[in-house]
C-alpha cells in the first residue's frame, strides 16, 4: 500500500511547483465562479488562502537552496522593481486624481433598477450562451460599482508590470552576481 | 575583491560542488566567488578561511578599484 503524501511533510522543490500549479488551476476556476455569479469576496478570499497555502508548503521544501547569494540577487531584484514601480504606480494615480478631480462636483444618485440602461444588465449575464441567472438572485452593481470594477483592470495590468520588472531585474541581478558563468567543472 | 579560492581547493583536492556543501551554500557562489562576481559576507568569507585552516588575509585580498 502506497504511503500517502500530506503537506505537512517536506516535500521536493519540483512537488511543490506541481502544487503551485494545481492551486493556480483552482484559482482560476474559483474566478471564473466568482464572475458568473457576482461574488467578488470569493476570489479574493479564495486568492488569500492560495497563497497561504503556497507560502506553508514552500517552507516545507527540503532541498531549497537558499544562500547569502540568492538572498541578495532578491533582495536587490525587489527593490529596483519597487524603485521604478511607484514611479509607475504614482504616474497612473496622478492620472485618476485628475479624472476625479475634473468630475462634477454634484453628488451622483444612482438611477433606480427600472430606469437603467440595458447595456448594465448585459454585463452581468454568464458567459457564453447558457441558460441565465434568475434576475432575482443577483442584483446588478450600479455604474459607480462597475467603474470600480474597470479600475480592477489598471490594477491587474499594473501588477502584471511589477512581476515582469521584477523577473527582468532578477535576471540582471542573477547575471551580475554571476549565475551562468562558465564553469570549468561542468565540461 | 580577489582570493585565492581556486588554488586552496586544487590543494585539498576539492570539487566546487563539495567545498559548497562543506559550507552550507549553493556550488554557483562558490563559482561567483571565485570569478571574483560576488564579494561573500564575512561570515562567509571566515568559514572558508577557517575550512582551509588558514588566516582570512591569506584567502583574500583587498584590490582597489581603479
């Protein structure tokens, strides 16, 4: 009888990519449910639990090799990615101050459900050409709450810049403190 | 910051790779300290001294960068 694995044991480096990638999957997946049925605190509590999840796991890997070295390359990658990301961050904000700052002064009232327009209801229908959701059950956000949610995508898009800058300066830091230097030992 | 790593491992007759495990680091610092890539801490920097029994001085040298 095999012996089961529980992820409390130390586990190997590759293992625990398998599970990164596992829990990804369900992420997605969790996202996809969250959007099909209006629950934006499922993803993000979902999300949250993800990466604790990740983060119990990675400190479970028994042959992780972590150095002065490595330490430092990651030390160094973080910072210069924080370094240009709040220029960048900053920059887009100043942008969104001014479309706030540029809005009427009046305070909106959102239109009561009867009299909005029918594109906001479109939005909220589930993908593709399946039956709908009961009307009943989901209340549609009103169009302060859905140009929230367009903020969302700034935010994501922003983030996926901190992760390529990072990677970016990982590599530039990993190549300077000599990672792939050629190695006699190796021939 | 030069040292003379390469040569203390040719005389114990010491892979990069064992010399790392001896140490408790990856073999690519061993590697980046001896291509003089990465200066090591000097905790470091005394571990190796010590492995080799020999003084820190006679491991490593201060070069002045032009």
């Amino acid at each position: 009888m095999s012996e089961l694995t529980y992820i409390s044991d130390p586990m190997k480096q590759n293992t625990f990519y398998i599970l990164a990638g596992i829990i990804g999957l369900l992420e997605v997946g969790v996202f996809w449910i969250s959007v099909r049925f209006l629950i934006p605190y499922l993803i993000t509590i979902v999300f949250i639990v993800g990466v604790l999840l990740l983060y119990l796991a990675w400190r479970k890997i028994a042959d992780r090799q972590v150095d002065e070295r490595s330490v430092l390359i990651n030390q160094k990658a973080g910072m210069a990615t924080f370094m240009v990301f709040w220029v960048i961050f900053f920059a887009t904000s100043l942008g969104g101050a001014v479309i706030g700052l540029g809005a009427p002064p009046l305070p909106h009232f959102p239109r009561p459900p009867d009299e909005r327009p029918g594109g906001i209801n479109e939005s909220i229908k589930p993908f593709g050409d399946g039956p709908g959701i009961p009307n009943e059950s989901i209340r549609p956000p009103d169009d302060g709450l859905i140009r929230l949610g367009h903020f969302g995508y700034l935010q994501l898009a922003l983030l996926f810049v901190m992760f390529f800058l990072y990677v970016g300066f990982r590599i530039y830091y990993a190549r300077k403190y000599g990672e792939w230097e050629n190695d006699e030992e190796q021939d | 910051m030069k040292n003379r790593i390469k040569v203390l491992r040719a005389m114990h007759d010491l892979t990069q790779d064992a010399l790392a495990q001896q140490l408790g680091v990856t073999r690519q610092t061993i590697l980046a300290i001896e291509k003089g890539k990465y200066d090591p801490s000097l905790d470091l920097a005394f571990k190796i001294a010590r492995y080799f029994n020999v003084s820190i001085e006679e491991v490593f040298a201060y070069a002045e960068t032009p």
